[in-house]
C-alpha cells in the first residue's frame, strides 16, 4: 500500500511516499528557515507564500525519488493542524485537489501524532503500548498511545513550549533563528551547575509543563549582565538553561512512565533531537529497565514521512476525512 503525504504545517513544505505504513520511499524536505531567519522567526504570510510555491514541486519530487506514479497511490494523507492556518491551508487544498481529481480517499492528520509516529518509521519493532514526551518548537505534551488509534493527552504545557524557550534564549544571544541546535551546541563546553535556574510544577504526579518563568528567568539574567557591563558566558548560560529544561523533561517524562505503567518511553519533536535531553533519557531508561526510542534527526523535526506514517494507521482502520476537511489551527490530539 502506498501513501502520499503531505505537510505544510509551519516552515517546511514537505511531502512523502510511504510503502506499507513504515518505509520510507522518498521524503522531500523544503525548508525556508533561511528566508525566515532575517525576521528572527517564522512569518506566517511568507511561510503560506512559500507553501503555495513548493507544494506542487515537492509533490512531483516525492513521486519521482519513489519511482511511484500518482495513480498507484493508495491514499492521500495531510496534516490539518495544528498550525499556522495559512500555511495549513494550502496543504489541505492541495490534498483536496489530489483526492478529487484521481477519486483517492483523504486522511486528515494531526501534526503531533505525526510527529509521535515519526519512531514508527526509524524503529520497525516498536509496537504500542508507550509513553510518548512530545517537545517541539509550539508544544510539549505526554502522550499515552495506547494502540495506533488510541491517545490519551497525560498533561501538556500551560504557556510557552521547550522549542520556544530555547529559541526565544538563543534569538536574545544573537543567535539566528532557529536557536535551539546552537543551544545545544554552545552548552557541550559549559558548566550546567554556573547558573541556578527556576523549576516551575515539580511537584509527582503533576504532568503539566511550564516554560515561560524559566525563559523569563534566563533574559532577566542576561539582561541584568549587560546592564551591569558583564560579558556574561554564553556557553555557561545554554548549559545551565538546557540542565533545566532536560531536567524537568526527564523527572515529568519517568514519573508519567511509573503513573501509567509503561514499559516503553519515546520522544518525538524537534526538541528531541537535543544531544543532552537524547543522553539523560537513554541513561534513565537503561538505569531503570524502559526501552527507550527516538526517530533519527531528521525525523524529529517537520517532515512528510511522520505525516504518512499516520495517515497509514488511520487509513487501515478507515478513518478518512471527506472534502469538507479544513484546517485546524490548534486541533487536539484526538482517539479514534
Ligand atoms: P510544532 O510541531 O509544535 O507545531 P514546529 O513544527 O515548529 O512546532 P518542530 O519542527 O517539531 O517544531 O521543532 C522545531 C523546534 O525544535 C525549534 O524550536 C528548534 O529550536 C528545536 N530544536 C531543533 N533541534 C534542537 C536541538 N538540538 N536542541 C534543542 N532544540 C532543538
Ligand atoms: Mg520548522
Ligand atoms: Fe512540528
């Protein structure tokens, strides 16, 4: 069975071609992170422009590198939220299109699942049950999947996401949007323990995340530094930023895992590609018998192939949208 995927969600025209749910034929990646960075962030009427310019390329690519021909499609997934509605739209369209002019179901997809099944794809014998630490540049969420239709939201975050924090920190620094990989860059030669940072929500048993103190906390010192004439240590504020936050990740993450009784722990997002979150999660999990998994890098950030992966599951169960489908800006993690 073949899938095409597509995902226009943020930043990243992307589309796929997916054999049986779990191999990846192609996965096209147009990424406008350079047109954005100027702007120190994503501007959502550039990114729906871009969309609107790549998607049909990016498609036709996705075909080719696949060798697969657009009447040999099975079905046609796409994210439908969440995410910046212009940008959005334009992959819904296009899906809409492609469904009707070749008579193909449709498959409306959650981004965060998708981002979830993203260690379907780089790990062929991961099965549910497991718990699930979504941390991307807009949301950071525990997950309970219970079967490949089954969610269960455990607790999310009430304000800022972690991508957010290390983003907002990094752009502060001067650092070029996306600031979350030079965080962890600049953090491998730090001191983690130069800076105590605040913890928000510590309490067991509390799954909910918050962010924006400690963000708050971090631009507070750096601009009290720069006031007092201080050229304070980069290096020494990422370590001790990211400790922080991998820290509070990590406790939430194995307490969750304990709560709900689960054997298998994955991470998913763009965060998740953090060097020091990756090393503190394996090292829990070995200690404390869960498997551990974590799609390969360039599955952690936005990409069609997550996006077809779940389409897949959802479209083996029948769950098909119909042209009605529209975007959903802040659409919830749904069961089925
Ligand atoms: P969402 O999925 O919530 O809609 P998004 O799609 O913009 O948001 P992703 O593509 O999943 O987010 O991830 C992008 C985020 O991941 C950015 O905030 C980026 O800084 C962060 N990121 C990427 N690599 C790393 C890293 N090595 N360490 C920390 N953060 C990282
Ligand atoms: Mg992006
Ligand atoms: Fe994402």
């Amino acid at each position: 069975m073949y899938t095409l995927a597509l995902e226009t969600s943020c930043d990243e025209t992307s589309a796929a071609v997916i054999q049986n749910g779990r191999i990846i034929l192609s996965n096209i990646i147009s990424t406008q992170v350079p047109i954005h960075r100027k702007f120190g962030g994503v501007v959502p009427e550039i990114a729906s422009r871009q969309h609107i310019e790549y998607v049909m390329p990016v498609i036709q690519e996705a075909l080719d590198t696949a060798q697969v021909d657009l009447q040999e499609i099975d079905h046609i997934g796409v994210t439908y939220g969440p995410g910046l509605v212009g940008a959005l739209l334009v992959g819904v369209a296009a899906a809409k299109a492609l469904s009707f002019a070749l008579d193909k179901p449709l498959v409306g997809v959650n981004h965060m699942e998708g981002h979830i099944f993203a260690n379907f794809l780089s790990h062929p014998e991961l099965e549910p049950p497991f718990l699930a630490l979504v941390v991307s540049g807009g949301h950071t969420q525990l997950v309970q999947i219970k079967d490949y239709n089954t969610f269960s939201l455990l607790g999310q975050t009430r304000d800022d996401a972690a991508g957010e924090a290390f983003d907002k920190i990094a752009r502060v620094m001067g650092y070029p949007y996306p600031g979350g990989p030079q965080i962890d860059q600049l953090a491998k030669t730090g001191d983690p323990e130069a800076i105590i940072f605040p913890k928000a929500l510590h309490e067991k048993n509390n799954f909910e995340f918050s962010f924006s103190g400690l963000k708050s906390a971090v631009l507070n010192y750096l601009h009290t530094e720069e006031q007092r004439g201080n050229r304070y240590n980069v290096n020494n504020v990422a370590a001790s930023f990211q400790k922080t936050v991998v820290e509070t990740l990590v406790e939430k993450t194995m307490d969750a895992a304990a709560y709900c009784h689960a054997e298998k722990i994955a991470v998913a997002g763009g965060v998740s590609a953090n060097s020091a979150l990756a090393e503190a999660m394996e090292t829990i999990c070995a200690e404390q018998g869960y498997a551990f998994y974590r799609p390969e890098p360039v599955l952690c950030t936005d990409n069609g192939a997550m996006i077809g992966c779940r389409a897949y599951y959802m479209a083996l169960e029948g769950h098909f949208a119909d042209l009605t489908l529209n975007a959903r800006p802040s659409l919830a993690i749904t069961s089925y």
